[in-house]
C-alpha cells in the first residue's frame, strides 16, 4: 500500500493517539523535512531463506519526479530490467537483453511497479503512516521487562495494490523507532507473520534500517545495497544504466 505521494497531517479516520505515534516516528526518523528533502533512494531487496538468498531486486528511485529502475528476475529466471516513471507509468522494459513493446512491454512495467509498491514498502513504511489512505488505529501496548512498544495498526482506504492487507506496527516507546511489525496480507483469516526491524542507522538526513528477520521461521529480508545519495546521473535511469 505504497505511495509517492508526501505524508500528510492527519488521515482520515485515524484515531488521535496513532496520529501522535505517527508523529514521533516520523520524528524519530529525522522528519518530514529531512524526509521529503531526500531526492533519491537505492536499495537493494533481498530474501534469505535456510542461509541462502533466493531472490534479490535492485531499485533506484528518484522522489522527486517518480524515475526508477528496477533489475530483477521473473519466475523462469530471466532478467527483467524496467525503467519507468512511477507518476506516469510510463517507459522501457527488457527481458533477457531484449527490448520489450506493446502487450508485453505494458506487463513488465505492471511487474515493476509491483515490485517498487512491494519492496520499498519493507524498506520505507515508517515513513509513509500518514499518507493519504492510510487509516491509524492505537492497538494498545506491549511491554517485556523494561521496554515497552506502541501497537498501531495500518488499514487501507482505496490506496495500494492490496488494500485489505492489514500490518500492526510496534514503535519502542524510548526510542520512536519500530522495532517490528506483524501483517496479515489481502484480508486472509490467518496469525499475524511476525518480523523484527533491525540495523537503524543515518542515511543523510534520514534513518533508515537495512534488516528484517522472523522469528518464526528465521527468513531474512534485508538490503544488502541502500544508500540515500545527494545525487545521481540522470542516465543512471535508463534502461542500459552504467
């Protein structure tokens, strides 16, 4: 349920106490100055399972005009690059090294526009609580000996690709920060999938954390390549980047 769009004061429906959490998050993070003063991400997503990467995508993402390029595999294992502009939609695919066109070309863009909505969601949610359609309700606390976490949980008015799925986000009452979240995807009656944020550190003006693991099953998702650079050449965009 991610968006480009700016964050906003207080959504709609939201209930007053999630909105402060919210808040102290964002502050936590650095702001929402420091936030929308970030131009580009990179980051590389990554899946570990049993000690072994099984899937990694690597993104570039302008904020300030929606260019991005992502490079990834599909399911038989082909490289797909795409270079589009998320505002627009529009842009360039290949696959294998060949440029794409017509009903195909439109697909990949759908995949990488998937992707994007997918992976930068796991690097950067914190960010984006207070986005337009995004509806905050306080879930209580939980405490473990000395430290304790605000639950807020995130549903979905009309935004995203999977506007049912639910998360519950826990935000450590010291520190602002989260330090894990549970979800259940698409409004299925299952628990919750637990995973742990770990690794918070400065990007810039920014925090971000570059780690998630489960405690359940031990499955890993990590960013092995994120930096927030001041800048990037504009051919780092294209679909034959350097």
């Amino acid at each position: 349920a991610l968006t480009a769009r700016p964050s906003s004061a207080a959504p709609a429906g939201s209930g007053p106490k999630a909105i402060a959490v919210a808040n102290r998050v964002m502050q936590a993070l650095g702001g929402e100055a420091a936030w929308n003063a970030t131009r580009y991400l990179r980051f590389d997503f990554a899946v570990d399972r049993g000690g072994k990467t099984v899937m990694r995508r690597a993104h570039a993402w302008d904020k300030w005009t929606g260019r991005y390029r992502v490079e990834g595999k599909d399911k038989d294992g082909r490289d797909v690059v795409v270079a589009m502009n998320l505002n627009t939609k529009e842009g360039a695919a290949a696959v294998g090294g060949k440029a794409l066109a017509g009903e195909e070309l439109r697909q990949a863009r759908d995949t990488g526009y998937a992707w994007w909505v997918n992976d930068a969601y796991w690097l950067v949610m914190p960010y984006k609580m207070r986005d337009p359609g995004v509806v905050l309700t306080l879930a209580g606390t939980e405490k473990k000996g000395e430290d304790a976490w605000d639950k807020v949980l995130l549903t979905f008015e009309g935004v995203g690709l999977t506007p049912k799925d639910r998360y519950w986000v826990f935000v450590n009452a010291k520190t602002g920060l989260v330090d894990r979240w549970e979800f259940v995807l698409k409004g299925e009656k299952t628990p919750p999938v637990p995973f742990d944020w770990k690794g918070w550190k400065a990007y810039g003006r920014i925090q971000l954390a570059d780690d998630r693991v489960s405690p359940k099953d031990g499955t890993r998702i990590h960013f092995p390549v994120l930096d927030a650079p001041a800048t990037l050449p504009y051919d780092f965009f294209a679909l034959g980047a350097p």
